[in-house]
C-alpha cells in the first residue's frame, strides 16, 4: 500500500471511520491568473465566516511548543465547523513511528519529500481529526503538527520545494497530479498552500478521486486541512481553515 493510502486509512481507522477543473469562488490552482511558483497576488477579502459556539484557547506559555494533547485541545472543535465529533474520538495522536524524521535520501526526492512533510515526518508533536460528514467542501482531515525553534518555516519552504519538484507521481495504479498555488485570501498567513492531488486510473480520462487541502504555517505550527470528491470538484471550505489558524494564533499569542 502506497504512503498517501497509509495515511488516510491510519486517520479513518482510528476515528471510526487529499486538479482538474475551477473551483467554486476560488482560481484553479496554478491557473494563467494565479502563478504556481511562489508570486502573490493582491490580496481578496477575508470570506464570510459563521459564528462559532466554542470559544478560542487561552494563550500557553510565551515560546511554549504545543504538545500531542495541547494539539488536541487546539484543533477544530464541536460548534466551530460540521462534522466536528462531540467526544473528540476523531483524534489521534501520531506516534514516533508516524513521525519519525525524513532522511536526506528522503528528502532529495521531491515526491517522497511531500508525502512524508504532509504526513508531519520530523514534527515534535502531531495529531490527525477526521470530520463526520458529508456537505461538500467541508474538511475531511486535518493535520496539526508543532516544531521547536524555527524548524516550522524551514518544514514549509521544503514542502513547497518538494511540491515544485513533483507535478505528478504514480502511486498504486493511479496517476497523481499535483498542483499548487499561495493563497493570499485576507486573514490567512503568509505561508499557506493550497494543494490540490487529482488521482486518475489507468485508462480513465476522468478523476477517480481529487483532494484539495490548505496548508498553513501558524507560529511554530502547521495546520492541513483536506476534503476528498469526485463530483463537483471539491474546495475545501476556507472558513473552517481560518477558524483553525484563529485558534492557533489565540494559543500563541500571535
């Protein structure tokens, strides 16, 4: 079974339970109008976002490292987005295996580089929530993963190197096409990625399965948020994104 496939089953299991066409509202990924290589564009204004029921975390301790459970305490919970599971059994924490550090063979090749930095490889601390429901666009799986020092920037310019470096990889009978562009929508950090992977089969000349994911570096930790479809082409809903990155920001004091 192929990296990407070990990831997602590894966060469905332990719950219970990421390009082809315009997005609704949103440019295509790497499209004419929204260069791929780094170039950001004007700024949009911020999307309407609802009010949330749950109230942002208090501040941790000035330079603190969020740990497993503080990760937990951080991701999305119930009130703040659908599908947010009222016992937080949707969360799992990645154990050092999950995590273990990328090699520098690993990281010279671009394809295995992404996979294993959107999997948390190298992270001090890291969990996964996978979301119970079905509205399109809602997120499917988040990441949250912490750094110590400066090791969350040098983590997110090495995915963005190992994204301009792998277009497209085979992975179990399916050509994955990957596409990628800065989102400069108002309220999201500088560092973030939108990351858009369409898998097709052999043969087929439509997707067998599209993920779209934001990636956000938020202080000394990173956020990932996904939604998978086929029909219509899923963008994941960027107000959840940004309720994650406002309680990131609470718990940091940013």
């Amino acid at each position: 079974m192929s990296e990407y496939r070990l990831v997602l089953s590894a966060a469905l299991v332990t719950a219970g339970c990421l390009l082809a066409s315009a997005c609704a509202g949103t440019p295509a990924p790497g499209s004419a109008d929204r260069p791929a290589d780094g170039t950001r564009t004007s700024a949009a204004p911020a999307p309407s976002k609802p009010t949330p029921t749950a109230a942002l975390p208090a501040p941790g301790a000035a330079g603190e490292i969020p740990d497993a459970a503080r990760l937990a305490e951080l991701a999305l919970q119930p009130g703040e987005t659908t599908g947010v599971l009222e016992d937080g059994g949707s969360t799992h924490v990645l154990d050092w295996v999950e995590g273990r550090p990328l090699s520098p063979a690993e990281l010279r090749d671009p394809c295995t580089a992404m996979w294993g930095l959107l999997r948390q490889r190298g992270a001090q601390a890291a969990v996964s929530q996978t979301f119970d429901t079905e509205e399109q666009g809602a997120p499917t799986v988040n990441f949250l993963s912490s750094y110590p020092g400066t090791d969350a920037a040098t983590v997110f310019g090495r995915l963005r190197t190992a994204l301009a470096g792998c277009p497209s990889v085979e992975e179990d009978g399916r050509t994955v096409a990957i596409r990628y562009e800065d989102l400069d929508t108002a309220g999201f950090p500088e560092d973030t990625l939108r990351i858009r992977m369409t898998m097709t089969d052999a043969g087929s000349t439509g997707p067998a399965e599209i993920i779209d994911r934001i990636v956000a570096r938020v202080g000394v930790c990173i956020t990932d948020l996904s939604a998978t479809g086929t029909e219509p082409y899923p963008s994941v809903s960027e107000a959840p994104v940004l309720r994650q990155i406002d309680r990131l920001r609470a718990a940091q004091g940013l």
